[in-house]
C-alpha cells in the first residue's frame, strides 16, 4: 500500500496538487503528511475536501471509513 498522498507532485519541488495556490509542502508537512498514513490529516488536503464538497475527495483521501 502507498503511503503517499495522491495530491503530492511526482516531478521536482514536490508542488501539492491540493493547494489552491500549487504550494510545495514544507519539509516539516512533508514529513507529517505527505508521505504517511497521516496525509488524510493535512490542513491542505482537508480543504480541498471541503472546498470540492464532495464526500468522494475525503474518501479518496482516506478520511472517511466506511460503516
């Protein structure tokens, strides 16, 4: 299983497809978010979710479990 967040850019500087303003993650959020179980835990990753206001983004993301 990857642990690696979706949003996060394969190419160089690592820009976070889940900004709004294509930000490239600090080393600290890197490390936190990024590249763990934990991405679903990321300031950015959550609102995408909410701006997206789809329930599908936060089951992407890994932040909504299923009943």
């Amino acid at each position: 299983m990857d642990n690696r967040c979706q949003y996060l850019g394969r190419g160089a500087g690592g820009v976070c497809e889940a900004s709004m303003t294509k930000m490239v993650p600090s080393l600290f959020e890197h490390n936190i978010y990024c590249t763990t179980r934990e991405h679903y835990r990321c300031p950015l990753l959550i609102a995408r979710s909410m701006r997206d206001g789809y329930r599908e983004a936060a089951e992407r993301a890994g932040a909504v479990q299923g009943r």
